[in-house]
C-alpha cells in the first residue's frame, strides 16, 4: 500500500485534481478533507476531535485550517456529510477567517449547524439544503451528486465529486443497517450506478474495519433497552450522543409506554432534540418531557432522565452527577444509568472513571459491555466488502480512522481485487493527486493539530502542552536570588518554593547550600549575565531534585543582578 513521505508537494499541474485530508486520518475526529483543481478548491466535513489525558487543559483539537489560510478565496464551498461534531464542529473556526463560504448539508445538518454559528456569533454565513439524488455544480470544475447513507444520525449523505481529472466517492460515515429505524436505507443501487460510470477514487469510512461480520440492526437493540425500563426501580438516566436522534426516538417511545415523562440534560442535548422535533426528525408524544425544574414534582420512577456525557467528558451533565456536583440531580442505591453509546478511542479511561463514580454511589450501570443497548454507526468488514464489490473502484483511500482502521480497510480493499498500488493509506496532510483517473501519493503538507484553549485558537503550541504535563506529573520549583555581580557576592536568598514536590520547608536546605557553592563559584570566574546564572541554578537543582526524588520537575530560576 502506498504511504506519505514527508517531501513538499509539487506545483499542481492543470487540470489535476488534488486530495488532502486535514484531518481525521489517524484519529477518530476532525474529519475534513480537500479537493482542489485549477485554482478552485472544495472542503468535505470540517470537524473536531475531543482531548485525550495528554492535552491538558485543551477544549478542542481543529483540523488543519492553517494549510488553507492562504487560499481561502479559492474555496467553492463547504459540504458536510452529516450533522456529528467530528464532523461539523470547527466549522465556525473556518467562518471566522471566511464567513460567507457556501456550506451544502441536509436539512437537519444545516439546522443542528446553524444554532452552533449563532452560539459564536457568525454572520453573513450560507445555507444550502440539499437531499440524497440532488445534483449541484459548485464553480467550474466540480459536480457533485449526493447519495443517502444510513448512519447513527437522521440525513446522512455520501458524495459523489465529479471532475475533469477524475471521479471521486466520499462516503462519509455510514453502515448498511436493513432495517433502519427511520427506514432510510444506504443507496446501494446508487452506488452500483456510480461503479458502472467508474469512480477513480473511493474514499471510504473505516472506523470498524477491525470488526468482522455486520454492525447489528438498531432495532435490535429495544428489547434490551426495554429489559432496562422493566427492571428500573427508582431513577432512570439514559445517557448518548447529543446528536443521536434515533436512540433519543427509542427512549420516548419506552417512556410513554412504561409510563415515564422524559426530562433532557445538557444543554447540547436540549438544543438537538428541539431542532429535531421542530423539524420532524423526532417523534415526541404529547404531554411526555417535562422540564429540570420540575423534576422534583414526580416520583423517581415516573420519570427518566435523557442526558449528555456518554464519553465521560468532565464537563458534562452525566460526570457531574457521578461527582455529586449537579445542582439538580443525585443517583444512589437502587437508581439505574444506562450508557447507550459506543467508546470512542482514547475516551475510555474517562467512561470508567464516571461508570466506577455513579457505582460507587449504588447506580447500576447498564453499558454495551454487558448489555445489548447500542450498535455502531459504522460499516464493518462485512459492510465494506459488500461496498467494495458493488463499487469495484479503480483505487481506494480509506478515511475516518485511527492508523490500523486505515490499514486494515486497506487489506478488505485488497481481498476484493484492487491493486496494491492503488490503495493510498495515508494520514492527515497527505497530498494525492489525481490525474487522468489515477491517483498517487505526491507529498505531504502540515495539517498538526490547531488546539482551542478557552477562547484561544491556535495559541497553545505543542511546548506549551508539554510544560503542562510536566507541571502536572512532576511539579514546580521555583529558586529566587539576588547577587551583587561586581562584587561577586551573594545579596539574597536563594528563596525556593515547591509545588507537587517536596513542599516541606526543610526540604531544600541541603541544595540551598549547593546553589550558593555553584554561584558564587561561577560569579568569581567572572559569570555576570543573569541567564548564565540562571542556568547554572537550574543545572544545580535539577541533578539534586533528580537524585534524591527521582523527580524532573519544572524549574524556575530567577536571579536578579544589582
């Protein structure tokens, strides 16, 4: 299989068509790809990926807009393949440097994006709603179809990227349940019709190419989730994706019929569900929510509780409650949490930290480890070969993945006939030209991650996450002195203070005694610049920390000459 090199890209030639992903290739997030051909230039999905334990501090992780800084008015339009927040949330990122790009998504898609760019306050932004068959031309040189895929939300598209230099299949993220809850079903004669056209490239989701055989139907799962309203004593929290309309759909309909109102926690989860409502995505019985504020008027088993926070986040409605920090609900003996969603890569450790939390406070936790109360929304091998023996492509490039989810579609790819020059496994910033139908693997350009840290965008470089790891795991010292450098003589100190070290005052006399041998050593040799000296304490207190603590932690020199 073909893989990036780190060479600069060429100049693209005319009438070449270049791919880029900017993210998502690599991680489970920030899915966004490019397409570009003389002087014109697309975006598909335009996402972002939730921090792991070693972004401190970080809110967000965006795909590489920086690449596109310097051509943005080149950019056509924006399409999103369906309304996921790895799929649509660093959009209003990209509007802050170009606000009036147009964005092309399904109805729900455009409306679930539209209350995130008032959120930040975009203006002058354009909405295009299309539907799976519609055909649109975006400038010159692209025409796109969309087809309807089915996936773990309402109005998910996959499209179709005509040009002069080749055809191009996004997939986006999809599966091929039979008996979809919204029956709504994959267009797998759409795509046999685009196979016997020809499609030069197909870009297809591999998050589950690990997983042998089909995803389950969603309609497998209601006995489960019904088994969990039966034996459900007391309270009741289901928590999910906020986005997740069908299994939020199934919840209703269990409510209503085990007698239950519905109360939504979170504030993405209530803003979702009312666009979906409004919109007719969601099905929602009459005089069945109730609000926060009166869930103290029911008993706790005549209500449940649908909430944010099935991947652990900290912030979320579902972690504060296993923090007993929510202001309005408590779980303890005999209540019931239902986590009816699938662990994202790299969320695990704070799934188990809310799941060992609400236990700890007597819930009983029902998971997809011990229950069958979610299915994936993405195809596995099964799926994909089927996908690939409809399609029969020229070449394939797996997308949406970690490194072996690339690598092992790459493999199905290969059992179904498709040469092994022709299958581009890659990860974010390789650059593919496509020319005359054929593409290759030309270079790479930076498409690093762009951290949002509050209200910075792009402020918090990769130095500044290591200094807050280290402060984190190893701790803080910090030595002030003040010497006399005419002199050669010592005025003051050294004062030195500790954090997440020894903190004892005692603690340190030992190498306050060695920082003054050292400095005054260094200062009759002549030394009088205050960062020579700074570095001589530093040196001086980090072998005496690393010795006796077997510590590195982070240390603070400041000597002040007078």
């Amino acid at each position: 299989m073909a893989k990036t090199g780190l060479k600069t890209p060429p100049t693209l030639k005319p009438d070449v068509l270049r791919v880029i992903p900017l993210g998502g290739l690599g991680d489970v997030g920030r899915n966004m790809s490019c397409y570009e051909i003389n002087s014109e230039m697309l975006l598909i999905d335009c996402g972002v990926l939730f921090p792991e334990d070693d972004h401190p501090g970080v809110d967000l992780l965006l795909p590489g807009l920086d690449y596109l800084d310097d051509k943005l008015d080149q950019v056509q339009a924006l399409v999103l393949t369906h309304g996921h927040e790895d799929h649509i949330g660093a959009v209003p990122y990209l509007l802050k440097r170009r606000a009036d790009i147009p964005i092309y998504g399904s109805r729900l898609t455009l409306a679930l994006l539209e209350g995130k760019l008032k959120e930040h306050r975009i203006r002058g932004y354009q909405l295009h709603v299309v539907k799976e068959g519609d055909s649109v031309e975006i400038g010159e040189q692209f025409d796109l179809e969309f087809l309807a895929v089915n996936h773990s939300i309402p109005d998910a598209l996959a499209v179709c990227v005509r040009t002069d230099a080749g055809t191009v299949l996004n997939t986006g993220d999809f599966k091929m349940d039979q008996l979809p809850l919204d029956h709504r079903i994959t267009d797998l004669r759409g795509f046999a019709r685009l196979g016997e056209e020809g499609i030069d490239l197909f870009m297809v989701d591999s998050t589950n190419a690990e997983v042998p055989g089909f995803v389950r139907s969603e309609t497998e799962i209601e006995p489960a989730i019904e088994r969990v309203f039966e034996q459900a004593q007391k309270k009741l929290i289901v928590a999910c994706f906020s986005s997740h309309v069908h299994r939020v759909q199934q919840v209703l309909n269990m409510a209503v019929k085990h007698h239950r109102k519905v109360c939504y926690v979170g504030r993405s989860m209530v803003r979702n569900m009312a666009v979906a409502r409004d919109l007719g995505y969601l099905k929602v019985p009459g005089d069945t929510l109730i609000e926060l504020r009166d869930l103290d008027k029911y008993a706790d088993d005549q209500v449940v509780i649908v909430s944010t926070g099935s991947q652990g986040e900290p912030l979320s409605a579902l972690a504060r409650i296993a923090n007993r920090e929510h202001r309005d609900i408590e779980v303890g003996e005999g209540d019931t949490v239902l986590l009816a969603s699938s662990l994202i890569p790299g969320n695990e450790n704070a799934v188990y930290r809310v799941m060992n939390g609400l236990t700890r406070l007597g819930a009983k936790v029902v998971h997809k480890g011990n229950a069958l109360v979610h299915v994936s929304g993405h195809a596995a091998a099964g799926e994909l070969l089927y996908a690939y023996n409809i399609v029969r492509p020229r070449s394939v490039m797996p997308i949406h993945g970690e490194i072996r989810h690339l690598i092992a579609n790459g493999g199905i790819a290969r059992a179904t006939g498709v040469a092994e020059d022709n299958i581009i496994v890659t990860e974010d910033g390789g650059v593919v030209d496509v020319d005359d139908g054929v593409p290759r693997i030309v270079g790479k350009v930076d498409a690093s991650y762009i951290f949002v840290d509050g209200t910075g965008v792009g402020e918090v470089t990769e130095d500044a996450l290591t200094d807050r790891k280290i402060l984190g795991e190893e701790g803080f010292i910090s030595v002030v002195v003040a010497v006399n450098s005419r002199e050669g003589s010592i005025i003051s100190g050294p004062s030195i203070q500790a954090r997440g070290v020894a903190e004892g005052e005692d603690s340190y006399s030992q190498v306050r005694d060695q920082v003054v041998e050292e400095l005054e050593k260094a200062l009759r040799q002549g030394v009088d610049d205050p960062h020579r000296l700074q570095q001589v304490v530093r040196r001086t207190v980090g072998r005496w920390v690393s010795r006796t603590y077997r510590r590195r932690p982070m240390i603070v020199p400041v000597v002040v000459a007078v």
